[in-house]
C-alpha cells in the first residue's frame, strides 16, 4: 500500500509539471508566431492593428470624459498596482509560515518585471502615433506592461484562492479575473498607447512566466507548493474548527488530499488509502 501510494504520488507529480511545462511551452510557440508576424509587418495584422487603433482614437478623442475613465482604469490596472497585489499576497503567506508559496507569487512578481522589459527592448517596437494623443506612455510597445502584469496577477491571485473555494466561487473567481484582464488590457488600445497584438502579446508572455515559475519551483521542491496549499488551509480555518480536533480529525481522515492520497491533515503524512 505504501509503494502504492508513492507511485501515485508521483504520478501526480509528474502530471502537475507536465501541464505546467505544457502551458509555457504552448505560450512561448504562440508568442514567438506573433512576434515574427510583428516583426515580418504581416499585411492582415498590420492593417487590424491600425484600423483598430484609429476607431478607438477618433471616439477618444470626440468623447473627453470616457476617455478619461478609460484613463482611470488603466491607472488602477497599472503594472505597479498588480505588483503591490502580489507582494501584500507574498508578505501574509511569508507571515503564515508558507514560505514556498510566498516565494511563488514573489517570483512571478519579479521574473514578470523582468521579462517584460527584457522582451521590450529586444523587440523595441514603436508606439501608436497620432497628430492628437489622448494619452501618452513611455518605452517600447511589445509586449504591453498593463496586460503582462495583471495576467500573471490574476493567475496567481486565482491560484491562491482554488482550494479554498468551491466550485462555485472558483467560477467567480476566474470570471472576475478574466473580466479584469481583458478590461486593463482593452484599455490600452482605447487609449491609442498599444496595438492590439501588443496586448495579446502581454498575455501569452504571461502564460509563459507563470507556468516557468510554477515548474521551476516543482522541480526544485517537489510537492512544496501543494504542502503550503495544505497549510495556509489550515492555518485560515475558523479557529473554533480547530478546537474541535478529535470530530475534524475523524472527518477529514478519509478525504483525499490534492495528491490523490489520503492524508493526516496535522502532520502533512500520507495515510493509507482505503481498499
């Protein structure tokens, strides 16, 4: 039963990297398709990008207050604002004693950081330009900043929350986070300061970063982020929960952990699994 419950964990495993590895790889092959039809001046991108842009910019220009509340939450989505989100996040994990995962969301804080100007400069693609800009923005266009940053944000905001919700809240959860992300991202292009495929860009990099963080830190602590997962769990439970240890332990003796195993939720140790 043991060497049972060590292959399976294992496979677990082993399947847990192969979809993360599967989400970077499949982001990168997209990325790179779109980066060589940017750089190739494809006819039919070029021309959707600046039809696309030029439609936002002349409504921009001819409505002045929506254009400022497209301003204001392209302000409240900037990259700064999703950063602070993950390091408040990475601070009360640090607190809590989850220090894996807590490195986790740090890191996809700073290796985002990195890759996007890492990814700018390489690419260095101009900006939008017009005679009368509505908004302005610094630095090179690809891929956009607003769009990588509260991409990583939410996948790892939405990381954090699925185990602690049901199915229910995990459906609020990624509609919200989907909701924001094409929000900020759209923001953008309404503001004439990225094209189109400059957004789509920033969220296929994204998918890259999260799932290479994800799997680095898999094959440096197998089963670590899933044992901090297990931890914050616990350690946010209501505390009457856990005064109540003998009902709490009998009940939870035979549920499955995320493993596939059967778990003794005080010491983290795989209990035998039922035959």
């Amino acid at each position: 039963m043991h060497l049972t419950n060590s292959t399976s964990l294992v496979t677990v495993r082993q399947r847990r990297l192969l979809r993360e590895a599967s989400l970077a790889l499949g982001c990168a092959a997209l990325f790179v398709l779109l980066a060589m039809l940017v750089t190739g001046h494809w006819s039919p991108l070029h021309e959707f990008d600046q039809d696309w842009i030029s439609e936002f910019h002349g409504y921009a220009r001819d409505h002045r207050a929506w254009t400022a509340a497209v301003q204001t939450l392209s302000d409240i989505g900037a990259p700064v604002t999703m950063r602070v989100l993950l390091g408040i996040a990475a601070a009360w994990l640090l607190l809590i004693g989850a220090r894996v995962l807590a490195g986790w969301v740090a890191a996809q804080a700073l290796v985002g950081w990195g890759a996007q100007w890492a990814l700018k400069l390489a690419f260095d693609r101009p900006r939008p330009v017009f005679p009368d800009p509505v908004s302005h923005a610094d630095g090179p266009a690809f891929p956009s900043g607003h769009a990588m940053a509260s991409a990583i944000t939410c996948a790892a905001l939405v990381g954090l929350l699925w185990y602690r919700v049901d199915r229910r809240g995990r459906t609020a959860a990624c509609t919200v986070s989907a909701v924001a992300m094409l929000s900020i991202g759209w923001t953008r292009t309404a503001l004439g300061v990225h094209w189109p495929s400059d957004v789509v860009a920033g969220w296929l990099a994204a998918g890259v970063v999260v799932g290479v963080v994800t799997a680095a830190i898999e094959l440096w602590r197998p089963g670590a982020l899933a044992r901090d997962v297990r931890r914050v769990n616990w350690r946010t439970r209501p505390r009457v929960q856990r005064v109540i240890v003998p009902s709490v332990r009998t009940a939870r003796a035979d549920e499955p952990s995320e493993d596939g195993e059967f778990e003794d939720p005080w010491t983290d140790r795989p209990r035998p699994g039922r035959s």
